[in-house]
C-alpha cells in the first residue's frame, strides 16, 4: 500500500495539535471551575507527605497537567509557603494525577468527539454565565482531545505497511532500553506526557506495537514530561532547581525499579487485562496508573532521603526558601508566654526585611523592566502574606494566656505592625502591577519623570528600613527619624505631582504616563505612612520592646 507522507504527517501533527489544545482547554475550565484555589490547596493540604501526594493529585486531575501542578509547587516553595519534603510529596501525587487524562482516553469515546465539541461550543458562545462558561470549556477541551486523537489514531494506520517501522518495533520488544530512550526523547520533544500516552495508547489498540515495548516506552514518557520543570528551573533558585531534580530523580528511580522488574509488571498488566477484559487503550492506562502508584508508595517512606540527596546535589543557601516563619513555637506559648512573645517579634523583624526586600525588588523591576526582578517581589509578597498569616495566628494564641501590662502592650503593637508590614506588600505589589501595566501597553515615562521616582523610592525604602530597625533595637531616636523621612516624603510626593502637571501642560509626558506616575508616587507615599505607624509605636511603647539581635 502506498503512504501519502504529507497526509499521514499533516494529520497526526494537527491531531497532535487539537489535542494539546484538547487537554489545555479543558484543564483550564476544571480550574476556572474550582475557583482558582490551587494555591490554597497545595499551601493548607501538605502538612505532611502523604497530604501533599493527596494535594498534588487533586490539583493535578484539575489543571492536567503535572508540569503545572511542578510549576505551581516550585512557586510556593521559593516563596518559602512550603517545605522541599512537603513539595516532593506534590510532586509524587501530580505523577499519579497525570494518569487520570489516560484513563479518560481510554474510554474511547472518539466517535462522539464532534457532538462533543458542538456541545462545548454551545455552552461557550450562546451564554453569558460564567459558569456555564466554563463549563463549555471542559466540554469543548474533552471532545478536542478526543477528536485529536481520532486524527493521529487514523494517520498512524499506515505505519503498519512500513518495513522499518515494524522493525523498529521488534528492536523496542526485545531491547528495554531502547523503548525507554525512545518514549523518553518524543515526550522532550512534545513537551507533554499526556499526549504521548495517548499515542501510546492508540499505537497499541492499532497493534502497531506490542506489550513488550508498550511498557518501556511508558516509563520514558514519565521521564520525558520532567524536561519541563528542567527547562523551568534554569536560571532559577536553588529551591526550584531541588524541586525540579526532584522530579527527575523521582521518575529515574522509579523507571529503573520497573525495568528490573519487567518481566513480573508485564504478566502483571496482562492479568489485568484479561480479568478487567480491558481495551487495548484501557490497558496501557491501568499500566500507567499502577507504575506511578506503585513508584510513589515504594518512594513515599524515603522522602526524607530524596530532600537530603537533592540538597547534596544541589548545594548552595536560597534566601526565599527560607521566608518561613519557623521560630513560632506552640508549646512556648503555655511555657513561657514572655518568650513567645520575644520569638513572634522575631519573626515580625524578618517579615519586614522581606518587605525591604520586596521594595528592592520592586524598583530594579522599574529601572531594567526585567521579568525575573518582577518574579522575585511577587515571590517576596507572597513571603509577606504568609508571614502575616502565621504570625497573627500565634499572637492570638499568645492573647489567651495571662500577660502583663507591659507584654499586652507590646502584643498589640506587634500586631499592629504585622498589619503595617503586610500593607506594604500590598502597595510594592500594586507598582509591580503598574510597571506590567506600562510595559504591555507600550507606556512612555519621561527620563525626568523616572529620575523623581527613583529618588522618592529609595527615600521610602530607607525609611521602611529604619523603622524596621527602631523595632528591632526599640530605638526611640532612629524612630524619631522615620517620622523626619516621612514628613521629606509627604513633601515630595506634593512635589513630584506638580512637577508632573508641569510635564503633562508641556506635553512631554502622556496621559497614561501621567496616571501610572501619580499611582506610583501615591503608592509611596502610603508605604511611607506604613513606616510612621511602626516608628510611633516604638515611640509609645519602646521601654517595654525585647532588643532582638542581629
């Protein structure tokens, strides 16, 4: 039989792409769906690894894809939300929730893949619900997916004819390695395990290859998918590159446990094919499923292990990794409420050289328009929030215990500041936001008017600065001199907004320039507010503030 090449590649590269999109689609309806929680998801259910392989899968089975759950992960651990044991429990659930896609190819609904899709985009463009919406969105993803599949499934039935692909398969049955290396390479260059299962699964109900080589392949394809937290973690921090060669380390060791054992794993799957009566494409998802279950479970005891053997492979401090509050000790509350107290005012110290931190980050992100400036004080914020959270939570515990007028006094001005401190994230976040604003938008700021902003930006980083440390040292006289700098920056936002109405009258700025000008200034000119609040509590309350070493 004679193959038409341009056919048989123009449709599987189109049902490739129809399918990609298929499962994009539908992932992004099923998160829309869930209301965009993930983070909070991954953030309160990893309190140990066994939640966090939970966490991991059900985020997983949403979004679709184990990269993103990787990505999302990696986030949370740079933002110091969450421990490198509690991310490789994730980790190893998002391998396990990757198998529910192939499973669902399994159902082999490809005939209905076009009423599907109709259905879909019904629900999409005849209605204005959002939730409605969204759910066109899984209809439509779902029925892509599968007349995705239905293309590539149809191109590759020719290949069957092919001397040289017959033989390449008979090569894969009886060399182990080689279906591995291949499965390995396709998924690197498709980027997504899911879809090279899928083909998988469609080249084995074709009977173009057999069990022998299925198997193998799978486990390459499983090694495959972590190129994409690789490729994510290049230039990034030690926390994200720990995370990513988790990844990889995790799916090596669990592919060479199977390799060993093949011959016992390939009479396993065909028990279960038999007993199920399961379809070809069924087959190779309950193979799917029991190698990433069974992986997780011979690996989840060892955690521990996997955290000391990437740290070792990976050396090196991450700063953002460590922005936990980890000195908030629960039992010192009832022991030594004194003492929890001086470690809750610890850990503000560090909240607000984080805010510091932020701030930092947030002007080199307006002088360089550099993405990864922006990341890092998104990244920073986050910290802040957490650090908010954790805190408050203590300090209120601490309120149920029997303190002094002194230590009562000092409670509510940690308070108060934690307020303080959180307040400015959410400002350094706001001129972040603006920034994008101006660089999407192609915004044009006046030299003149960056300079101003560059002066009142570090005159307010040095001001949060040294309210920071008037806390820390309960310093009256560096306290009086934040209230100084804030008067300097009330004056010079007054300033800066006149001398901006002077620019926009000559027209040497524009009226989007001039907007984004006045936020940032305004913005500035809170968080100098924010300072003040911090500074004269230390003035009202300093003789009864813990000095808190360096």
């Amino acid at each position: 039989m004679e193959i038409n090449v341009q056919e048989l590649i123009f449709s599987f590269i189109g049902g490739l792409g129809i399918f990609l999109f298929g499962i994009k689609s539908m992932g992004d309806g099923l998160q829309r769906s869930a209301g965009d929680k993930l983070r909070d998801i991954l953030d309160k259910l990893t309190t140990n690894p066994l939640m966090g392989v939970l966490a991991g899968i059900l985020v997983t089975v949403l979004i679709q894809s184990s990269s993103g759950t990787t990505v999302i992960t990696v986030s949370l651990v740079s933002a110091g939300f969450m421990t490198l044991r509690q991310a490789i429990g994730v980790i190893m659930g998002a391998n396990i929730g990757t198998t529910v896609t192939a499973f669902i190819i399994g159902l082999d609904v490809g005939a209905y893949s076009l009423p599907i899709l109709a259905v879909g985009a019904f629900l999409l463009f005849f209605f204005k619900n959002k939730k409605i919406n969204n759910l066109g969105q899984i209809f439509f993803g779902f029925g892509a997916l599968f007349y995705g599949l239905e293309l590539m499934s149809g191109a590759m039935k020719p290949l069957r004819s092919l001397d040289a692909f017959h033989d390449f398969t008979l090569q894969m049955s009886d060399n182990p390695i080689l279906a591995t290396v291949a499965g390995t390479l396709f998924t690197v260059v498709v980027q997504s395990s899911s879809a090279t299962i899928g083909i998988l699964q469609g080249l084995y109900a074709e009977g173009l290859v057999d069990l022998q080589a299925a198997l193998p392949i799978l486990f390459g394809d499983n090694l495959g998918t972590t190129i994409t937290a690789v490729l994510a973690s290049i230039g990034a921090s030690v926390a994200a590159r720990r995370a990513a060669f988790t990844h990889v380390l995790f799916n090596v060791i669990g592919s060479v446990i199977f390799l060993i054992l093949l011959v016992p794993y390939t009479a396993l799957v065909k028990w279960l094919q038999a007993t199920l009566d399961l379809e070809p494409a069924m087959t190779i998802a309950f193979a799917h499923g029991t190698f990433n279950i069974t992986n997780t479970l011979i690996q989840l005891p060892f955690v521990a292990v996997l955290a000391w053997i990437v740290t070792k492979l990976i050396p090196g401090k991450d700063k953002l990794a460590e922005l936990n509050a980890n000195k908030l000790d629960p039992v010192m509350i009832q022991q030594s409420p004194s003492v929890a107290l001086g470690n809750a005012k610890q850990e503000v110290i560090r909240m607000g050289d984080v805010a510091v931190q932020g701030l930092e980050a947030t002007n080199e992100y307006l002088q360089t328009k550099s993405v990864k400036h922006a990341d890092n004080a998104y990244q920073l914020e986050q910290a802040i929030n957490n650090f908010d959270r954790k805190i408050v939570d203590y300090l209120v515990q601490i309120s149920a215990e029997s303190l002094s007028v002194q230590e009562s006094a000092e409670h509510g001005a940690l308070l108060d500041a934690v307020s303080d401190i959180e307040r400015i994230g959410d400002h350094f976040e706001n001129m972040i936001e603006l920034v994008e604003y101006q660089q999407s938008n192609k915004v044009k700021v006046s030299s003149s008017a960056m300079e101003d902003l560059t002066e009142m930006f570090l005159l307010t980083t040095d001001t949060v600065r040294d309210a920071m440390l008037s806390l820390q040292n309960s310093d009256k006289e560096q306290a009086k001199l934040v209230i100084q700098q804030e008067h300097k920056i009330d004056a010079m936002e007054r300033k800066l907004r006149k001398q901006h109405i002077q620019r926009l009258t000559e027209g040497s700025c524009s009226g989007q320039s001039g907007i984004i000008f006045i936020d940032m200034i305004s913005n500035l000119e809170r968080i100098g507010d924010h300072a003040v609040n911090i500074a004269e509590a230390v003035l009202g309350e300093s003789k009864h503030m813990h000095t808190v070493n360096n």
